[in-house]
C-alpha cells in the first residue's frame, strides 16, 4: 500500500491514507467484497443499504466486510426517501449500523436530519452528499460532520442545476466550514491534488471504479468502460425532474425521447427504469437495456484492474501533477 501523500480533515477524521473516497453503487455494487478492497487500498468505501433490504443479509454484508478489512471500520451509504412510510426502514438499518459499529455514513436523497440524533449517539460520523452548494450549507447547519458535493458530471443523480465539479469545489470551500468532499467527474490524480488545492479535503470517485476486479459486474460490462471515451454518457429524466445521468443505451434513448415530449407521468416512464433491467444488465453484461449510472469519468478507466491499481495510479499522478506545479511556480 502506499504511503500517504496527504493529510486532510477527511483523512485524520476517517483514520485512511489516502483522501480518496468510493461513493455507493447500487444496486448492491457496493458490497462486502467491494468496500474491503477500497478500505484495503487506504480509502474509504460505503456499503449500500438499500441493496441489502433483508436486514440480515445487510448484517452479514457489514460482517464480512470487517473481516476482508481484517478489522478495520467502513462505511454505509443510505438513501434518505422522504416519504414517511420508509422511515422505519431506514431507522431499522442505523440500529444495525450502530450494533455493527459502522464507521461513518454517505448520507443521500432528502435530509438526514431525522437520523442524525440516532447516528450521533452511535458515534457514527455522517457525510451528507448533495447535488450544489445550497444544500451544503444546510446540512453544515443541520450538524452533519462532512458534506460531499458532486458536481453535474456525476454517474447517477446530479440534482437539476447542472455545476460543473470545476465550479463547486471554489465555491463549497469558500462557503463550508467543515470537512469537504467533491464528486463528479474524478478518475485521476491530477483532479485530486487539484481539487485538494482549491480547498477541498477529499474527493469520491464512482463511475472510474466500475472496472474494479472486485466489482462483481459482468466482465463483458467492464470492457465496455474501458472501450469508451466517456462520450456516451447522458442525462435523462429530466422530464420526471429526477435527473440521472447514465450510460445512453436503448432505454436513456427511450426516456430522453419521454423527456422531450414534457410529459411527466411515470407510468410511461416505468418500464425503461425499471430496476430488475438495471440487475440484469451488470449480471449478464448486456448493456442495452436498464437505467446504468455512468459519468464521463469512465474515460479514466483504460484496464479491469484491482481497486488498489486503481489508487496506485491515483496516487502516482497526483504525485507527479504536484511536481509539474512546484516546476511552474516562480520563486519568491
Ligand atoms: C453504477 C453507479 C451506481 C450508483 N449508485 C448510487 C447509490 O445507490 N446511491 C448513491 O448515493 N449514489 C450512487 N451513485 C453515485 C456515486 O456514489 C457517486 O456520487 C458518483 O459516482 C460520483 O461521480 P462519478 O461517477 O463522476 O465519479 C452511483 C454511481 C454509479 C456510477
């Protein structure tokens, strides 16, 4: 493993090397196997919840992953709903998370503040993601102990605003007093240590991880990643006003074509989103059908790899980007 090249908020609050996070992948991506290799490579990983809805193979999951970490804590992402009747499921899963003395969570979807007294009196470190600064704020208000901002090249939700990553960095950092996180678009080290330089103290990474050899998608599905140039990734569901930005195969096309009619009934939008197409997709690697998260940043990604290859290329590029920015400096 390598040593570290920096120490951050993020760094000193999560006790990692490295200030590189892997934000949740659904459904079920992000598992034991999974987050193990990234907290093994010196990072922090997120186990999702909600691929795990029987609570006990959720707790299986968080003890097979203690023991791929030999040990050492992680983290669990939650998707917050909003809606009333999912409240006692997500309640259900901190009780888990506290009995399993689960690290830290990747909070997302509405505010976590319903949770926050339970997750506080576990210990259990909170980082909220959010889609713009706005919110950031909030949830800097609300007690969280981490925010992570994706900008608009996120695989997944980038919220409706449409900032660049480039953008919210500057901005977030200047805005927010505690620990900073940003997302969207990061595959290599050049963006960390730029990223860390304009004030952040970490960054998440996604879609670049989905050639991780740990992932347990179809390998067909990952050759795909490394062949593409991050061109054929789109936003859709903007007519629903969920904006999700995928891999745009036949059903991003069969839903972009909803979008541009303006209609939002999502009985017509049903079934190309469904999620069983999703599964099926990353088990067979038949990419043609399901909504599949996927960010430019795939571009990044040019072999199947081990996570830790994965970090040890991060890392190099970091170095050397530092470097290459010492040799432009001016002496004073
Ligand atoms: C395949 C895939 C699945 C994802 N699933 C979730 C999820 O279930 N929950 C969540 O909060 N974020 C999810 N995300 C978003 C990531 O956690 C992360 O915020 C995002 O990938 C960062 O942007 P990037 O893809 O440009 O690296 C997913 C992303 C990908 C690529």
């Amino acid at each position: 493993m390598r040593s570290p090249l920096f120490k951050t908020r993020i760094t000193e609050m999560l006790g990692i090397r490295h200030p590189i996070l892997c934000g949740g992948m659904g459904p079920g991506l992000s598992d034991a196997t999974y987050v193990a290799a990234v907290v093994n490579a010196g990072g922090m990983g997120f186990i999702v919840a909600a691929g795990f809805p029987d609570p006990e193979e959720f707790r299986e999951q968080l003890r097979k992953c203690r023991q791929l970490t030999f040990g050492k804590r992680f983290g669990v992402n939650l998707y917050i709903s909003g809606q009333a009747k999912a409240a006692g499921r997500l309640q259900e899963q901190v009780k888990i998370l506290a009995e399993e003395d689960v690290l830290c969570v990747e909070t997302s979807g509405a505010s976590p503040e319903g949770i926050l007294p339970a997750l506080r009196d576990a210990g259990i470190k909170v980082l909220h993601k959010v889609p713009a600064v706005r919110y950031a704020r909030s949830a800097e208000r609300l007690g969280v102990d981490a925010v992570i901002v994706v900008g608009n090249d996120c695989g997944g939700h980038p919220g409706t605003y449409g900032i660049s990553s480039m953008v919210q960095a500057p901005h977030a950092s200047k805005e927010i007093s505690i620990p900073l996180v940003i997302g969207g678009g990061m595959g290599t080290g050049r963006q960390l240590a730029a990223t860390l330089m304009m004030g952040a103290d970490a960054v998440l990474m996604g879609s670049r991880m989905l050639v991780s050899e740990e992932l347990w998608i179809h390998r067909r599905y990952k050759d795909l990643l490394v062949e593409s140039d991050g061109t054929d990734s789109v936003v859709v569901k903007t007519g629903l006003r969920q904006h999700h930005r995928v891999l745009n195969n036949e059903s991003a096309k069969a839903v972009a074509a909803l979008d541009a009619t303006g209609t939002s009934d999502f009985e017509r939008y049903r079934p190309h989103v469904m999620g069983a197409l999703t599964t099926q997709a990353y088990l067979t690697g038949d990419s043609s059908l399901g909504m599949l998260d996927y960010g430019p940043s795939v571009v990044f990604a040019d072999a199947v790899q081990p996570v830790e290859a994965i970090f040890d290329e991060v890392l190099d590029d970091a170095r050397q980007a530092m470097l290459r920015f010492e040799g432009l400096c001016r002496q004073a």
